[in-house]
C-alpha cells in the first residue's frame, strides 16, 4: 500500500477511538493494538515539530477532518521516510 493511502487509513482508524475516549480508551477499553500502533506512530513524531501539533491537535478535535488530513499528511511523511515502518 502506497505511503499516502496508508497514512490516510490509518488516521481514519484511529480517530473514532480518540472521538469515543481519548488516548485512554487505549489502555481501559483494552484496545492494545490499537494502543501499541497509536504508541508507535506518536514515538516516531517525537521531535517533530509539526508532527507533534497534528498529534495534539487530533487528539483534542478527533472529529476534526482538517486534524484527521494533517495526522495523515504526517504519518505519510515518515512512512516515505521509512518504508520499513509499514511492516511494523
């Protein structure tokens, strides 16, 4: 799958858990790989500025489609960055 439709996916995935109860749903509701993907994208946004704000900025307006396209448009950065993040 390209890095695009990937990002873009993967945003839509996750955002309706942020919308249901924020980033703790991942840890009480016992969505664990929903947690450890969230865990592992927002690790690889570490120390990136604007990847760091889209994480923020979804996880407080989920709903948000102009947040949702910026996540992705992120996670799609870092996945052509690092192709082997795909797999993991």
């Amino acid at each position: 799958m390209d890095p695009l439709t990937l990002a873009t996916t993967v945003a839509g995935f996750l955002s309706p858990y942020l919308v249901k109860a924020g980033e703790k749903a991942f840890e009480t509701v016992g969505e664990k790989s929903v947690g450890s993907m969230w865990r592992a994208i927002t690790t690889k946004f570490t120390g990136k500025p604007a990847a760091e704000e889209a994480v923020t900025d979804l996880v407080v307006k989920p709903d948000d489609q102009l947040n949702q396209s910026a996540f992705a448009n992120q996670l799609r950065k870092v996945l052509e960055a690092e192709p082997a993040f795909a797999g993991e």
